[in-house]
C-alpha cells in the first residue's frame, strides 16, 4: 500500500476527499489549540471573564505571528508541486532547501521583534488596563515559542504538496493532544491560569515542529529536506509567490483588531462583556473556517501539481469538486450554528447574560457563510496556479467591505451592528469571486493548454530536426566511407596490375 497519492493519475474525486479530509480535520484540530486554552482559561474562577478577553486579543497576534509560516512554506510549496508536475525533482528539492532556509531567519527575527514591541501591541490591539495583565501573561510566552509554531505551519505545506495530507494530519494532532493534556496539567492542577495555557501551547508546538521535521528528513518523505543550494532568485519566486497568501491571513487579524477596538469603543460599560462575547463567537467561526480553509488550501497540491504537467481538464474537475464539497459542508455548518450555539456557548462560561450575548453574536457572524465557500475555493484556486494578483484582489475586496461596515454600523445602530459586518462581507465577496472566476479561470486555462500544445510542437519539430541533422550527417559520414573504399579498392586493383605485370617479365628457367 502506497503511502502517498498520485496527483498525476489518482481519481480526482478521490484525491479531492483523499486530500481534503485529512486536512480539513488538520485545521479542526489547529484550530482546538486556542479553544481550548479559552475553554479552560474562561472557567479560571472570579477571573475567568476579563481573562478571556485578554486572550481574545491576543488572538489577532498570534494569527499574524502564525501567517509568516504561510510565507515561506504555502509559496515554496506550491512552486515544488509544480515541479514535481513537471519531473524536475532536483528543483524541487532547492526549493523546499532555500524555503527552510527562509522559515528558520523569519522565525528568528519575528521572535525578538515581537519580544520587544508586545505590550504597544496589547493596547493597539483592543487591550485595556483591566485587559492587560493577561494578555501580556499569555503573549508574552508565545512569543518566546513563535520559532516552533512558524516552522511547524510552514514546513507542514510541503507534506501535503508531496501527497502525504495524512502525515500533515498527524503533524497537528499530535501537538494538539499534548496541549489538551498539559492544560489540564498547568491549569487545573498546578493553578497555573493563563501563563500555564500558554505554556502548554508552546510545548505542543515544539513536538509538532520535531514530527515534521523529522518526517523531511526521513526518507519515506520524496523531497527530503536539504541544506546548500541557497538562490536569491529562487527565494525572490517563493517570497513573490507566497506574500499574497501570507497577506491575506495577516489582515485577518485586522479585521479581529477592528472588531475588538469597535466593540470597547461603542459598548460602554459593557465593552469587556462585548469582546469576551466575541471571542467565544469568534472560536465558533474558526471552527467552520478553519476545516473550509483546510479543503481548499489542502488540495491546491492537486492544482499546482497538474499544472505543472499540463492536465487542464484534471484541473477544472478538481476546482468543480472542491466548490461542491465546500458548499454543502458550509450548509451543514451553518445549521450547527444555529442549532448548537448555546451548546457550544456553554463550555467558556456560566455566566447568563454573557452566554445569551455570545450564542446570539455566534447566529449574527455565520449568517453569510455557505456562500464563503465559493470565496475560499476561487482565491485558494487562483493561488495554486500562480494567479496571486486575482486571489489578493478578491481577498482585499471582502476584507474592505468588513472593515467599512465594521466601523460605519455602529455609530448608526449600536455596538452589536458590528456582527453583521462578517456576514454582508462574506456575501459580497462570494459574489465578485463567482464573477471573476467565470471571467478569469476557464480563459487562463484554455491560455496554459494552448502554451503546453505550442511548446509540445515546439519540441516535436526540434526533435525532427535533430533527427534530420543526424540522419543526414549518417549519410554523409556513409558517402565519405563509400569513398575511402573505392579509393582503397582502386589502390588494391592497382596493385594487382602491377604485381601481374611484374610476373609477366620474370624469364623462366
């Protein structure tokens, strides 16, 4: 049984659900680590309200922290796959080298950079005195583990891009159910409150980031991890390719900062309750999110890869598939939403009003989700095959759209119009991702395969010229050789003349 997929050959419903699963669940569990840690970190008695608030804004922080992995890791990875499309093993080898490269100074400099500018980005961020404390407590020992979580992300991408989304899996995993397991440790049993969430997180991190360093290393992994052959045009194609996708999750944390800043600012005496509530809101939508994101990030490896050998038609089928399944996932997801958002509500607190306020912000932020799908699928469809410009396009124009209502509604209609903001977002970027991907996709393909054709012809009619060139210097090294043995049969007839008439002359005894 093989260990990974063929994303040349395997059938493409089948790679789809083959890849998209084991990523899906990926992100489920990513996603676990900071639910969690605001699970247990909101029952802390007498606390338990503001500590989860300074959590929640942390959470912008950490998402940006996180982003960098994407950077190197989504932008090298999409370049190997295409490589690996197109056979040029050795290629993609020096990619995944110089990406490494990249991810370990990233994680460095952003280590000591955040180390130093933390506490002006708690207050920045929607932190307030009564906030602060925790928020300090919890980003403070992130940071200090950012090296880990950054080169865990990031080299994780390169699994997938290999075919391996069950390794990438187990990559997660793992350090999730560490970090299950230690916060009930540092938290329950050791009291150790929010510094001891934040102290499991990092440790999970590090057995996450020694798994999948250590399976690249391996050699059940087909590009293996490598040091030397360092380029600075190859880093320059990874950083070109993978600033947008980093972008793009880097201003999500704005969003979460403009959600954070406009609810202290309108909600009064009731700010705190307003951010705490939209922190447990917030960790519902990563939930639908995160597995939404997972789907198409997690089958881009298909895209890059087939086009990079030229199967348009694998392709559009693939980009058919992952639109469906992310539609009827999100339609699911939605009527969980509704159905258990008091469920849900219940495991970050006890206290009444912040419950009702959080299961309601949960019903508002999800009512434009089934047509996120169709964003998602387009943007990560267009960044699979090299199209970042239309992928960053379409995600500024969403991220515009939330970032004006967010801060319009609410000098009109009160502080809980702020919830709205993600849904009359999601909507509308649904609807310029449909148009741009009718206009855009089917043309660029049919663009690809007309350039595949031209370059195949193109080197038929090359390779029939050197096989004209040979046959024709074959025959001319024939001619010359037909040459040399007349002359030399010529010599040989000379010869026997001579020796004839030497013979006639000789006088007999």
């Amino acid at each position: 049984m093989k260990l990974y997929n063929d994303l040349g050959r395997d059938s493409i419903v089948k790679l789809v659900f083959k890849l998209a699963i084991p990523a899906m669940l990926a992100q489920l569990i990513n996603v676990l680590y900071g639910i969690i840690d605001r699970m247990y970190i909101g029952h802390i008695p007498d606390i338990g309200e503001i500590a989860l608030a300074g959590v929640g804004v942390c959470a912008p922080i950490v998402t940006f922290l996180s982003s960098f992995g994407t950077l190197f890791g989504l932008g090298g990875a999409i370049i190997m796959a295409m490589h690996m499309g197109e056979d040029r093993m050795d290629k993609a080898k020096k990619v995944l080298a110089n990406s490494f490269l990249m991810l370990i100074i990233s994680s460095l400099v952003l280590t000591g950079v955040f180390l130093l500018i933390k506490d002006y980005l708690i207050m920045w961020f929607g932190g307030n005195a009564e906030t602060f404390i925790y928020a300090d407590q919890y980003l403070t020992i992130y940071t200090i583990g950012t090296f880990f979580a950054v080169m865990a992300l990031g080299l994780n991408f390169f699994i997938t891009a290999q075919g391996f989304p069950t390794i990438a899996m187990l990559t997660v995993a793992i350090g999730a159910v560490m970090n299950i397991v230690l916060d009930s440790i540092f938290i329950l049993v050791f009291d150790m409150g929010v510094k001891g969430a934040a102290i499991a997180t990092v440790i999970a991190q590090f057995i996450s980031c020694a798994f999948v360093v250590g399976f690249l290393f391996s050699s059940k992994s087909r590009i293996r991890l490598s040091f030397g052959g360092y380029n600075i045009r190859m880093i320059s194609k990874v950083f070109k390719l993978g600033f947008p996708p980093f972008l793009i999750i880097a201003l999500d944390s704005v969003l979460v900062i403009v959600l954070n800043a406009t609810l202290a600012k309108y909600g009064g005496d009731q700010g705190t309750a307003y951010v705490a509530a939209a922190t447990i809101a917030q960790s519902f939508l990563y939930l639908v999110i995160g597995p939404l994101a997972g789907l198409s990030g997690g089958t881009q490896a298909i895209l890059s890869y087939n086009l990079g050998a030229g199967s348009i038609e694998r392709i559009k089928k693939a980009e058919h598939v992952i639109i469906v399944f992310g539609l009827i996932f999100m339609a699911f997801m939605m009527g969980m939403a509704w159905l258990l958002a008091d469920i849900f509500v219940s495991m970050f607190t006890t206290d009444v009003l912040l419950s009702d306020l959080s299961a309601w912000a949960i019903k508002a932020l999800t009512i434009g989700i089934i047509p996120l799908a169709l964003q998602y699928a387009v943007v990560d469809g267009f960044t699979a095959m090299g199209k970042v410009g239309v992928a960053l396009y379409l995600s500024m124009f969403r991220k515009t759209i939330y970032i004006v209502c967010a801060l319009v509604m609410p000098i009109y209609l009160g502080a809980k119009s702020v919830f709205y903001a993600e849904g009359i977002s999601d909507i509308a970027g649904a609807i310029m991702s449909s148009i741009l991907f009718l206009l855009l996709f089917y043309k660029f393909l049919s663009k690809r395969g007309a350039a595949m054709n031209a370059g195949l012809d193109k080197d038929r009619k090359e390779i029939e010229i050197d096989k004209n060139a040979e046959i024709m210097q074959f025959n001319k090294q024939v001619t010359e050789l037909n040459v040399e043995i007349c002359q030399l049969n010529s010599e040989i007839f000379a010869k026997a003349e001579d020796n004839d008439q030497n013979e006639s002359v000789v006088p007999k005894n």
